[in-house]
C-alpha cells in the first residue's frame, strides 16, 4: 500500500471536536493552486468550494482608525508569524497603512524583519509593565513601505507574570495601542504560542482573530480549546471580537493527506475557512533569513500572491479597510 492511500484511510484526528463529515475529496488541479489561478471563474478551489474573485480594493484616501487583528494558536509553527510579516507586507502594497506588533518573546516577527531586538532598550515589554513610555518610542519602520513594527525581544517573558496584580490586566495592550490606532488601517498582533495573559491581551484589544493552521495530522488538536477561550474573551472582556477566519498553511496539493486535513476544516468551520490557502514551500523560511516579506524577496512567487489573494479576501470580508 503506498503512502497515500494508507493515509487517506484514517480521518484527521480531532478529538476534541464534532468528528468530520467524511466529504469526498475531489483532486485538486495544480492550476489552481492559490494565487496562481485566474480566480471568479467558479473553477473549484482547494478548499473544495468555488473560487471567488477578490478583486483589488479601491485606493483609501485617508487613514485610520485601525482595525486590529490577533494572530493566533497556542500551537507552536503553524505560521503565525509568516502570516503577520507576509500579510502585513501585502496589505502594506495595496496602499494600507500597517503596524505588526510583536508579540512573543522570541522576538521572530522582529528578526523576520530585519530588526535586531535584543539590542533594544525599549519595546512593547517596557510599554506594558513601565509608566512613562509612549508606543510612538517604540515604533520602528520596517524596508517595506507603509508598513511598521512595535518590536519585541526575550524580555517580553517576563511581562506575564509582572502583569498578574495589576488592575484590569487583560486591557493593558489595548491601552498601549490606542494613541496609533487613527495613523494605521491595520495593527496585525503576532500571538506567541499560549493561551496566557499575553495572549488574551491581544485578543482583548482585537477586533478580529485569524487562526493559521498548519495543514497536518493534528491540525485540529487544541482548536476546540482555542475557540473556547475566543468565545469567554467575547463574552467577559471585548464583545467586539470577531473570527476573521482560519487560514490553511503549508498547504501541499499533491498530498491527499493535505487537502483532507482542509476539507475537514472546511467541514467544521464551514465559511469561516478563508478561500486562500498558503501553500507550503522553502521560499518562506528563505525569506525569514533574508528578513525580508515574500512579496519583495520573491515578488513573482506563488507564496507571495497567495498572501496577496488574502490580503484581497480579508478586505472583500469587511475584515480589514
Ligand atoms: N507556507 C509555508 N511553507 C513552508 N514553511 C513555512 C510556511 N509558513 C511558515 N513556514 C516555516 O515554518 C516555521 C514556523 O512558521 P512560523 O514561525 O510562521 O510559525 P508560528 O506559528 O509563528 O510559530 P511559533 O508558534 O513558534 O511562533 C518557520 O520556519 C517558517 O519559515
Ligand atoms: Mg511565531
């Protein structure tokens, strides 16, 4: 038995969700890769649903106020921080005005692009546990037009437990925003991967959260989890949250095991999953080590318009200006 048909007899493991409807997977043709294909041609996409056409957004004549958006999963690589820089950079081609925050100790978001932060003195850590400092401090401009950085580096770590006895510590983040929220149209908030403090302040201060999942066996592993704690923060903390989508990464359409993980996603979350699907290529982690988006490092590439499709979609959702 080859590989792939022994894999397309097991279903993707979603324990703690309703198990799948099992949908026949129809193939999917390289064609119509994301990004690729001449898109509203009602040619089936690879999330099993016809492709519609997201068509470039009108020019914005003025700026602001933001809408803010949490990247996030508690599960680790999924491709939260290449959706923050590589959504950001294409929201940023299409004339937006767009602010990336970093906001997980490991300061990926900020080596990503080009910022060296441990040699900061300030970044978002000292905006949230000081008194005294001010966003614009922080704020550095990125290579890319339009679009900037609040960076972070390992000091970060310290700030969850330093924020546990303060007052209305959920809401600390969306303090330190509010003074840029009428200069951008997006504040993109790279989530580290936990559900802790850190990370329920982004959501707090979010209008909307996009949710990468990695196209893999446990894609859907701590998913319910995840929704869980999206559902309590709306209810207790910011009604205003919104799931802007869940996005399908390292996607690989020659794989059956690929496109089932996806059609299940599909069959849970239905129109929640965004058309576009980021498919899986070395040209990603290339473009994290040259600390530059895929829209400039490889500007022709399949990646980089997949990211610029969904950039269209998030606009055509109503999910960004
Ligand atoms: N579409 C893709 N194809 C191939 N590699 C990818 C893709 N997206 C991300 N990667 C790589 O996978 C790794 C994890 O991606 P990324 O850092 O974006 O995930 P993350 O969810 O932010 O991780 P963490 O939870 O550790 O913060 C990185 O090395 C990145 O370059
Ligand atoms: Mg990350």
């Amino acid at each position: 038995m080859n590989e792939e048909s022994h894999q397309s007899m097991q279903s993707v493991p979603s324990e703690d969700l309703d198990p799948p409807r099992h949908a026949t997977l129809s193939a999917v043709p390289v064609a119509q890769l994301p990004g690729t294909e001449s898109a509203g041609s009602g040619a089936m996409g690879p999330t099993g649903r016809p492709l519609p056409d997201f068509p470039d957004p009108a020019p914005l004549s003025s700026h602001g106020p933001a809408r803010i958006i949490a990247m996030c999963n508690q599960k680790g690589g999924v491709g939260k921080t290449t959706t923050t820089i590589n959504l950001g950079a294409a929201l940023a081609e299409l004339g937006r005005k767009v602010l990336v925050i970093d906001f997980d100790p490991q300061g990926a978001l900020s080596v990503g692009l080009g910022v060296n932060a441990q040699e900061l003195d300030t970044t978002i850590y000292n905006l949230l546990v000081e008194r005294g400092h001010e966003i614009h401090e922080v704020i550095q401009a990125t290579r890319t037009p339009n679009l900037d950085l609040v960076p972070a580096n390992i000091d970060l770590s310290a700030a969850e437990v330093q924020l546990v006895g303060e007052v209305a510590r959920e809401q600390i983040l969306a303090r330190v925003l509010r003074p840029v929220v009428d200069e951008y149209d997006v504040i993109l908030i790279d989530c580290q991967p936990s559900l802790g403090l850190l990370t329920v302040n982004a959501l707090t201060a979010a209008h909307g959260v996009i949710v990468p999942l990695e196209c893999e066996f446990f894609a859907m592993r701590g998913v319910a989890l995840l929704i869980d704690t999206i559902d309590k923060i709306t209810d207790r903390l910011n009604p205003r949250l919104h799931v802007d989508g869940i996005l399908a990464t390292m996607y690989d359409s020659r794989t059956l095991h690929s496109r089932e993980v996806v059609r299940s996603v599909v069959d849970h979350f239905g129109e929640q999953v965004f058309h576009t699907v980021i498919s899986r290529t070395v040209k990603f982690p290339d473009a994290t080590l040259a600390a530059e988006p895929i829209t400039s490092y490889s500007s022709d590439h399949s990646g980089a318009n997949a990211y610029r499709q969904l950039a269209r979609e998030l606009i055509a959702r109503g999910g960004a200006a």
